[in-house]
C-alpha cells in the first residue's frame, strides 16, 4: 500500500463529481467532519450509554462525548504522523499531496466509529445477536444465505457504521453521507465479511467490518484505495494505515476516561485512580504539581491529560517507526498494546480494575440486562411483523416504523435488516420508552 493511493478526496456517490484541488474555506476531510456533526446518526449518539446508565444528577460521558474526544485525540495522533513525516522529508507535500490532511482524516472517522452501536452498548448487539441465534428469529435462518446468517447472528456494530455510512434510506434522495473513500476506509477496523470474521490470530478478522449488503460497497472503496486482498474465497483486506491510528484514539480515551467517570460516581477513590495513572505520568514535578491542585476532581483530571499525553507520544512514536511494516499490512496488533512494557503494564492494571469494578459495577450491569430485554422485546414484536403482515396488530406495528426504514425488497434479509436500521439507531431512552409502551407497561400521553 502507498500513501498517495490511500489518501483520497474522492467522495462517495459523487465520485463523478471528484475534484483533487477543491479550493475552498474547508478541505474536503474537514466536510466529512462537519457533515457527521450535523447528521442525525451523530446527535442520537448524545443518548447512548458509554458506559455507566443515562441520565443521572452527575454527569459520565455518553457515545457523542466520547466521540468527540476521541476524535480531538486522534487529530493530534495524525497531525504528529505528518510533522514527523515532513521533518524526515521536506518534500513529503509534493509526493503526497494530502499527506498533510491526515489529521482531519483520522477526526472524522473517530467521530464515526460508533455510529452503528445501538442502544446500551454491547449488551445492544449482544441482544440482537441472540434473537436471531437463539431466540424467536432463529425461524428465518433457512430464508437466507450463510453469509447473512453470519451478519443477523453476530451483529456489529462496526459493520452497521458502514452501512449509516453508505445506505440510501427510503425519501432522503441520495441518502449517505458521502464521505470521502479515506475517511470511510479508516472505520473499517475488521475489513473482512462475517464469513471471515471469526479469526482472532489476525487483527484484521478478529470481528467483521462490512454486512452482505455492503460488501460490493466496502470492495469499491478498498480496491479503489489500494489495500491488500487477503488470498481466499471470502473478501478480507488488510487495514487501512490510519485504522490503527483512529484505533489507539479510541483505546486510549475509554481506558483512561472511565477511570475519571468512576471517581466522579465514587465507584473508585482518588487514591485508586491516582495510583493507576501515575505510572503513565512520568513527567518532572508530577507529584508536587498534584500537591498544588486542593480539588480531587481537579486533579483526576490533570492525572487523565498527562496520561492521554503519554500514550498519544507512545502511540505516534510507534506508528511512525512501524510504518513500512503498517503499509505493507504486516503489523498485526493494535499501537496499545506494543508500547513501552512499563505503560503496557500499567494499561492492563487499569484494564483489571475496569473489569472489577466499573464494567461489573451494579448499576452497569443493570443497565446491561435490562437493554437486552428491551431489544430482544422491540425485535419480538416488529421482526415478525414486518416480514409477516398477517394482522391489523402487525398493520399498527408496521405504522410505528418510520418511513425512512421501510423497504421496497421483498427478500427477509432485506425486510429484516430494516427494522434493524430502525431499533439499532435508538436512543437508550427512545428504546426503553417504546418497548414500555407496546407492551403495554405504560401509556402514551396524548400531548
């Protein structure tokens, strides 16, 4: 893979349209930001659990929050891989045009990386998964092919970012977002089908990247972009270069924030916390700068920025190191987990703690099983529904569907991946609400 051939302005659905040296206020890498911004996917994410239950009287980040963040960490990731690339070479511009764009590239594909998540997290796609595997949906596993079995089964979220990415939803004309190819191809952490999606010895095929649906799509955009076809029937590809850095964005934020979101819950103490980021704060006077900050929340916050410094220079320093062997899609483990062997313990202790206590944290666990209840719930009544049709109650249900996520396709997988674009982009409090209201748990008001 080459830098010149992965980096490209070319927008989806307009490539007719594509024009390199668009001159304007904004590069085209900071439209796709800004289009995301602005879209709907993005904003219901200010109403997905990160972590920890919404709402509550204090404030713990939510999908938008942490979007955000990581998307100012990973800026500064692909802003320091272009410094160090033009320090080395005065002339890198001229070889790469958009070499200096990399930055925004890597933002804005942070702030899209959980678009496909639905309501409550994991527990959401778990919830979905078992319906299909398990559940009432395991009927229509003979309507469709293997493949889109392996999709309803094993539900990601990664795929389903694809899918928001370049699916045109009924009566929003064009539909997508039309991102640039680079941007879409820097979300693809897994670029392989479900199929594919099942080996862990490779980073690449540890989950999968792209549905049934979109698999033409994804191959458009990763031939297009130059990136490796791994031999073999099913489509697999070596990742996009800046993957790894949209990646160790994101590792880096929820380790560490989570961390801050459980002191301010008083789920850890700021001796607990403080002892797990020190060892990522190895800078002069740390511990008397600490001394001179009186609030605890304030200084788990200066703990939570030094600690983000230093696995952000781990992180830049690595990719540029391992560039050749990233480019020829050969480096097979995510920047976190190759730094440092002092800061690679001290991640792993605060993944330890993590599991303890805050990912198995009461509430979170509640918050978990009740979200699984509740999408299974939404799946029971409007899966059969929409694929049936046999009855004035199916009618009403199909009537609650909004216009955008029906489908003219007559085949199950097609019918049934609506009302998963439908439920998947809920909010916590939308699914919760509606899931108490058609079964009849509660009833709607008439304001």
């Amino acid at each position: 893979m080459n830098w010149d051939q992965l980096l490209s302005a070319k927008r989806w659905g307009y490539e007719h349209k594509y024009i390199a040296d668009h001159i304007d206020a904004r590069s085209e890498f900071q439209r796709d930001y800004d289009r995301i911004i602005f879209s709907s996917p993005f904003r219901r994410l200010q109403n997905k659990t990160q972590v920890f239950p919404l709402p509550g009287s204090v404030f713990v980040h939510n999908r938008l929050t942490h979007s955000l963040e990581v998307a100012s960490v990973g800026r500064s990731l692909g802003r320091m891989h272009f410094n160090r690339m033009l320090k080395a070479d005065a002339e890198v511009e001229k070889k790469y045009p958009l070499i200096s764009e990399i930055g925004n590239m890597i933002a804005a594909a942070c702030l899209a990386h959980d678009l496909g998540n639905p309501a409550f997290g994991h527990s959401g796609e778990s919830a979905i998964s078992h319906y299909f595997a398990e559940g009432y949906g395991k009927v229509y596993e003979k309507t469709v092919t293997t493949q889109q079995w392996q999709d309803l089964t094993h539900f990601e979220g990664n795929a389903n970012a694809l899918r928001i990415l370049t699916h045109q939803f009924a009566g929003k004309g064009k539909g997508s977002l039309a991102l640039t190819y680079s941007t879409m191809a820097s979300i693809a952490k897994y670029p392989c089908s479900s199929v594919a999606g099942h080996n862990k010895k490779n980073i690449y095929t540890k989950k999968y990247g792209f549905f049934a649906s979109e698999q033409q799509d994804f191959e458009k955009i990763a031939n297009d972009l130059g990136l490796v076809r791994v031999e073999g029937d099913e489509p697999v590809y070596k990742r996009h270069p800046l993957v790894y850095l949209v990646e160790a964005a994101d590792d880096i934020c929820y380790n560490v924030v989570d961390l801050e979101d459980a002191h301010r819950l008083k789920i850890l103490s700021y001796q607990e916390v403080e002892d797990l980021l020190m060892p990522l704060c190895k800078i002069p006077r740390m511990s008397e700068r600490l001394v001179e900050i009186e609030d605890t929340d304030a200084k788990v916050g200066y703990l939570r920025a030094i600690a983000i410094n230093t696995l952000v220079a781990q992180c830049s320093n690595l990719f540029y190191d391992k560039q050749e062997q990233i480019l020829n899609g050969d480096f097979n483990s995510a920047l976190i987990d190759q730094i440092e062997d002092d800061f690679v313990a001290a991640m792993k202790a605060i993944e330890k703690v993590s599991v303890k206590k805050i990912y198995n944290y009461s509430s979170v666990v509640q918050k978990e099983v009740a979200g699984y209840k509740v999408m299974g719930g939404l799946l029971e009544e409007f899966v059969p529904a929409y694929l049936k049709n046999n009855s004035k109650y199916h009618q009403k249900l199909i009537e609650l569907i909004p216009k955008q996520f029906l489908t003219t396709a007559t085949d199950d997988y097609s019918k049934i991946q609506s009302i998963l674009d439908f439920v998947s982009g809920m909010t916590d409090l939308y699914a919760v609400e509606l899931f108490r209201k058609i079964k009849g748990i509660s009833f709607p008001s008439m304001s």
